[in-house]
C-alpha cells in the first residue's frame, strides 16, 4: 500500500511539474513583443523589446529550469522582470 501511494505521489509531482513549466513557458512568450524593465544577473537595470525567449536546464539538477527573456543582446531572468511597459 505504501509502494502505491509512494508511486501516486511521484506521479503527481511530476504532472504538477509538467504543468509549471508549460505555464512558465507561456507566460515568458506572451512577453514576446512587449517592452519590460528588468534587472540583469549582476543587478543592473535594463529595459528593451523581448524578441525571444530561452529556457536552461540545469546540468547538476536536470528539473531546474531558468526562463530567460532576451532583449537584443542582453538577457534577463524572467524572475528578474520589473514592469511591463506600454508598447508605445
């Protein structure tokens, strides 16, 4: 009995995971397009126009995902985001 729920247990955590990253994954690209202000990996503030969207895995913890948003040349945490400013 316990084997089983051990097992339902994993299944979950692994749906709930699936899940997370999906919705990530579409909020990070309904950023797409639209200008933000966020703030960099050394703290440094930025802002720009999003033109695409990246994810890294984690090469110790292959679960860990970081979503990143590229504005040009310079890329953010999609954590790191501030403000979403109008287009204009």
């Amino acid at each position: 009995g316990q084997i089983r729920e051990i097992s339902a247990t994993n299944q979950l955590i692994e749906t709930l995971d699936a899940l997370l990253t999906g919705q990530n994954l579409g909020t990070a690209s309904t950023l797409i397009g639209k200008n933000v202000a966020a703030l960099t990996d050394h703290g440094e503030e930025v802002s720009g126009k999003v033109d695409r969207v990246t994810v890294e895995i984690d090469e110790e913890n292959k679960d860990l995902r970081t979503y990143r948003l590229h504005l040009g040349e310079t890329s953010v945490r999609m954590t790191n985001v501030r403000e979403v400013l109008d287009a204009t």
